[in-house]
C-alpha cells in the first residue's frame, strides 16, 4: 500500500476518523482509503493510524 500524501496540521482543524469521512461524505470506509492513496483526499499518518483534516474533507464536500 502506497503512503497517504500528508499536509501541514492547521491550527483549529479537527482530525477526523476513516469511518468519520466516511459517513459524513456518505461513501464507504474502502473509497475513503482509496481516495487518500491516490492522492485526492490527503492524510496524515500517526503511527499505524490515518488521520484526515476537516479542511481537506470539506473541500471535496464542495459541489463542483
């Protein structure tokens, strides 16, 4: 498995769960994985964890 791209923490931004972005994008815990391997959703690995900014997953709740 490739390692999730990481951002900067940003002062206020709340980490969220794998299954967290999940329910809130309503899409599976398997697409959310998939999204920050390819890239598209960035993580930030603690440890064995993967962690998602609040910021990074509001942006894909944006309509295009």
């Amino acid at each position: 498995m490739r390692t999730p791209n990481t951002t900067i923490p940003r002062a206020g931004d709340g980490l969220l769960t794998t299954r967290q972005v999940a329910a809130r994008l309503q899409i599976s815990t398997r697409t959310v994985r998939r999204l920050a391997a390819m890239g598209t959703l960035p993580a930030v690995r603690i440890g064995r964890l993967v962690r998602f900014h609040q910021h990074d997953v509001r942006l894909l709740e944006r309509p295009l």
